[in-house]
C-alpha cells in the first residue's frame, strides 16, 4: 500500500468505526494534534476522537498528495447531523507503513454550493 492508500484506510476505519483496522493503522507511539487535541497520544486519540464519526451524516476526500516520502496532504470536506458543512487539511505522516502522526488544521463551515 502507497501511503496515500494507508491514510484513506484511516479515514474509512474511523468513518465504519472500525476499531481492530484503526489500531492495525497506527503506530504505537502515534501522536494527534489539532487545535482542540495538543500532541494527545494514540490511547487519547483513540478513547477520546476516534468514537466521534456519529456525529457525521457524510465525509470526501477531496484531495491528497504526498508531501515527501512520508508526509500526506488530506483535504476533506464533511456534513454533520447537523446539517452544516465544513472542510479541512490534514498532514498525516506514515512510517513503516503505520499513521504516525496526524495534524489536523479546521476549516470554517462551508456553503452549500
């Protein structure tokens, strides 16, 4: 798998809620950041941002690209129940064929188009 593949596996393990995929994709010494989550570690990540796919009524990528040879670029665009609309970038890092890092940037809600 390219490590594009991998981080897509990563999206689709947490949009199923698959638990047993998420924790094969993940280094053990994985670390999240965003601007709620600083620096949380894979057991945080896991019991705190993992459960929250519920809360999405739909998620696409919109775009990806490596970076270098371990950096991906994720552009996404989700709906919550909600109803609103929200796009945002990630750069996650792949080493040894596991998601050792995600950085996750907000983006503002997004209009209908």
């Amino acid at each position: 798998m390219s490590n594009i593949d991998i981080v897509r596996a990563g999206f689709a393990a947490y949009l199923a809620q698959d638990r047993d995929a998420i924790e094969r994709l993940l280094a053990d010494d994985f670390v999240f950041t965003s601007p709620q989550d600083d620096h949380i570690d894979r057991a945080t990540f896991l019991e705190v941002c993992f459960p929250t796919a519920d809360r999405l009524r739909h998620q696409e990528i919109l775009d990806t690209a490596e970076i270098d040879d371990e950096q991906v670029y994720v552009r996404y665009e989700y709906e919550l129940t909600t109803g609103e609309r929200h796009r945002n970038v990630e750069v996650q890092t792949v080493r040894n064929c596991r998601i050792a890092e995600a950085q996750v940037y907000f983006g503002g809600r997004f209009p209908r188009e």
